[in-house]
C-alpha cells in the first residue's frame, strides 16, 4: 500500500503531468494558433502572482510528506474548484474560439494557471500538492467529459467521415421533384459530398500541422 501511495501521489508524477499539460498548452498557443501575445501575457500574469506571493511571506514548506493527510473538506474544496475551471475551460472552448480576443484571454488564463500550479508545486508542502493534484485531475476530467459527450459539429461530421458513418452529413434535397429524381443520379451527388467533406478535413488537418 505504501508503494501505491508513493507512486500516485509522489510530487514527481503531479509534476510531470502538469508538465506534459504546460508543453501541450504551449504548442497549441505558439504552434497552432500563434497566439504570442496571449502567451506571452501568461506568463507575465504568472510572474505577477509569484511576486505578490513571496512579498506576502510565502516560502517552500518542508513538511514530510508521510505526515499529511487531507480532510474532506480539503478534498471538497479542491474538487469543487476543478470542477469549475474544467466548466470554464470547455465553455471558452465552446462558445469562445470564434472571437480573437477570447482566445488571447485564453491562452492567457490557461498558461499563468499552469505555471502557478507548477511553481507551487514545487514550493507547498505535501498538503497543498496533494489538493492541486486533485483540483487538476477534476478539471481535466470535467473538460474531457464535456468534450466527449457534447461534441461540437465539426467534430461530429469529422468523426462520421473517418468511420464512414451518415450521422453528420447533410440530407440530399428531395424537394420539388427531387422525389421523382432517378436514385442513380443521387449517388454520384452523394459520393462527391462526401468526397468534397474529406478534402475540407485533409485540408484542415494540413493546417494544423
């Protein structure tokens, strides 16, 4: 039992998920979406809280991590506050990636958050690491969840194309005397929607990369 406690709640596997997240945030802000102001804003809001922190007397704790353990309310809290960012993060996702400036503010957010969750993963004792751990994985799971469960269109229509399911295509038109329209000529009409929807995803694919 031991063994199994040190390994998922070591500060190192915290660490290194949070790093993993950090690497990703950042190859999605400069990499895709070349948001450097945004970015670099992160970054800025980060220093300013670590500023205000140690001016406020916070210091690296020392206490031996077999000596604390959580209370509920501890656990609650944490929770409570991941389940809310990770609500935040898939509505900014949702309804915030057609305006430029909500993604800045975006990327802004998402960067300062992971590095302050780094930085005071490292200096906090075993208490505060073990919260942010769990304030970290409820996030990620509300946003996960979300994203799964309530995919946007796009992703919809992607996800029927690769598989080759109908879910996400469009209905051919059968109005005025579409009813009467021989099936031999709508298969040809389907077969270059669905080809012109490939080309549309290889193409954004190619953007991506």
């Amino acid at each position: 039992m031991n063994s199994i406690e040190l390994i998922f709640l070591s500060q190192a596997v915290i660490f290194s998920a949070l790093t993993v997240v950090f690497l990703l945030i950042s190859r999605w802000a400069i990499g895709t979406l070349r948001e450097y102001a945004g970015y670099g804003l992160g970054w800025l809001m980060a220093l300013f809280f670590f500023m205000v922190y140690i001016s406020l007397g916070g210091t690296v704790d020392n206490t031996p991590a077999n000596a604390a353990f959580l209370t509920m309310l501890d656990i609650f809290i944490a929770t409570i506050m991941g389940i809310f960012a990770g609500v935040g993060v898939l509505l900014g996702f949702r309804l915030g990636m057609q305006y430029a400036r909500i993604i800045s503010l975006q990327v802004a957010i998402y960067t300062a958050l992971n590095l302050i969750l780094l930085v005071l993963l490292v200096i906090e004792g075993p208490i505060a690491q073990r919260m942010i751990g769990i304030f970290s994985l409820a996030l990620g799971i509300v946003a996960l969840f979300g994203a799964v469960m309530f995919p946007t269109k796009e992703r919809e229509e992607e996800i029927n194309i690769r598989t080759g399911g109908t879910q996400g295509s469009r209905p051919i038109d059968v109005g005025q005397g579409g009813a009467n329209m021989n099936p031999n000529m709508q298969q040809p009409r389907a077969r270059n929607r669905l080809e012109q929807m490939r080309n549309d995803l290889a193409q954004r694919d190619q953007r991506r990369q």
